[in-house]
C-alpha cells in the first residue's frame, strides 16, 4: 500500500485480521464515553470481543478494501459514521450487550447535551436551603418550607427525552445531587453472518419467537387442509384424519384392523374397559403404599414378640 504511513498500514491489516477472525461487528456509539472507562470496557470484554477505534476515513478505507473479497463487508461503511467503534466477537450480539451494561457509568446533567431519556424530580424532601425557594418556583417547582430545608410537593419533569439540556436544568439537578444519566457503549448496528440488522432484535424473547413459529404453522396447515395442498405442516393433519375415516369404516363394516381391534372392544363391552381404568389406577396408587403397610404390621408382631420375652407356655 505505496503512500500509507506505516502505522496506517499496521492499522489497516489489524482490521483486516480481525474480520477474518472474528464472526461477527457489533457497531458503537463511544459518544460521552472517557477513555478511561474505555479501557476498563475493553477488560471486562477480554476472551470475548475486541474493540478497535479509529478515524472513520480510515476504518471505510478499509472495508472498502476487505469487500473486494468479501462483497457484504459493504453493508457495514454507511453505519461508520459520527462518533462509533467496531467490536468484534464470535460470542452472541447479547451476551456482549450484558458486559456492555455492566460498564455504564452514571454522569450528571451537561448543558448542552441531548437528553437520551426524561428526567422527573420526585416529590420529597430535599437539602436545599430556604433561599433557593425563589429559584425553584422560576424552574415551576411546588415546593414549602419544612424543617428549615426546601420540600417537592408533588414530581416535575425537568428534562424532555431529545430535548437539550439547559443550564437551568442542569443547575437544580446538580443541587439536588442527581445524577440522571448514564453512558457507556451504544451498540447501533450488528453484522452477523453478512447480514445487518438493528440491535432491537436483541429485545426478543425466545418465548415470542416459539410462538411466532407456531402461529405461522398453524396457519400454513389450516391453508393446506383448506386448499387441499400438502405441505409439511399440513400432512401429519391429513394422515391422522384419513386414519380416524379407515377406523371408523373398519368398525361399521367389521372389517379386520389390527388397529381397530382395540376400538371395537371397548364398543362392544364398555362396562368391562370403564371398570378396569379406576382398578388400574387405583392399583398404581396404592401399589407402593400395600406392601410398606403389610411391613410395617409384620415388624410390629416381632417387636411385640421381643418385648415379652417369652413364649405362650413359658
């Protein structure tokens, strides 16, 4: 690569090793991340994900190159953009996000900002002294005066979620020692297997995904038996159903089933089937219970026996 400085050049095979090797690029917002708790973000993910940061002009540059043999690298260059990070991994997209919760920090109100979430002050009582009741009812504060501090009678939304931060906002937060917000890696998009996807498919369960592929099932064999195309889903409706139809002209005819020989017992000597299924289960019930009973009455005879100590004629 004639014209790439030498650490650009380091730079761009460590990418191109780290694609090969790893299965899947996890995306991230770094935004209000420090370096110091990037650092301690890359030891909790030690053994499990590798984070590489870099210029974006330098990291498009190369997957650019890595697309020449890999052509759905390129689905990966439009989402490197503003202030984000590529985590490698071969482990899943959600036990990375665990660790990555793990390491968020809280921080307190910046003016300026973009708030990613709506911050509500809860009624209360608070330290602030008498003299800030003025600065609190500008802010539309309900507040009274109880034990020589200021009291929130009822919660007020400071922060709107999108909205910035003011500094008014963040001067009653950081008076009141509240500390709303919290930071860490944001995983924005996941390349997983040449596919790309957002990472709210991270948010469904197991539970729904079952019943999605039963409810799609369900509804391709009711289509199937309907239009009287087999399918996958439809046949083992279709042999159960042609199976109860040779049943039921086997009894009517007394044709000889060895599958409906059961069947036609039971029409002829009900009487004999419904009084063997209370036997039965009577028996299972008991069964263990009997002989411990007719232990037990044998050991109290010779228990009895020891403690006479004698016999009839003795």
């Amino acid at each position: 690569m004639p014209g790439v400085a030498q650490h650009k050049q380091e730079y761009l095979v460590k990418l191109r090793d780290l694609l090969q090797e790893y299965s899947t690029v996890l995306v991230c917002g770094v935004d209000m991340v420090t370096s110091n708790q990037i650092q301690k973000i890359r030891m909790a993910l030690r053994g499990k994900a590798v984070l590489l940061m870099g210029k974006n002009t330098l990291i498009r540059k190369g997957l650019r190159e890595y697309a020449e043999t890999d052509a759905s690298v390129e689905r990966l260059i439009p989402h490197v953009k503003m202030n984000v990070g590529l985590l490698f991994t071969n482990a899943t997209a959600s036990d990375v996000r665990d660790v990555l919760n793990t390491q968020r920090v809280s921080a307190p109100a910046r003016e300026g900002v973009i708030a990613p979430l709506d911050v509500t002050v809860p009624k209360g009582q608070t330290t602030l002294a008498p003299t800030e009741t003025s600065f609190m009812a500008q802010l539309g504060f309900s507040t009274k005066i109880n034990k020589n501090a200021i009291e929130i009678l009822s919660d007020h939304q400071v922060i709107k979620k999108g909205n910035k931060v003011t500094a008014s906002d963040a001067a009653v937060l950081a008076k009141l020692g509240i500390m709303p917000f919290t930071y860490g890696l944001e995983i924005l998009q996941i390349f997983d297997g040449g596919n790309a996807y957002s990472p709210a498919i991270l948010d469904i369960k197991q539970s729904q995904l079952a019943d999605a592929v039963a409810s799609a099932v369900a509804t391709i064999a009711a289509i199937g038996l309907g239009a009287d195309f087999p399918t996958l889903a439809s046949v083992p409706h279709s042999v159960i159903g042609a199976f109860k139809n040779v049943l039921a002209v086997a009894i009517e005819t007394d044709y000889d089933l060895p599958e409906a020989e059961r069947m036609k017992e039971m029409i002829k000597n009900p009487s004999a089937f419904a009084a063997a299924a209370p036997a039965a289960a009577a028996a299972s019930s008991s069964g263990a219970a009997a002989p411990a009973k007719k232990e037990e009455k044998a050991e109290e005879k010779v228990e009895e026996d020891e403690d006479m100590g004698f016999g009839l004629f003795d």
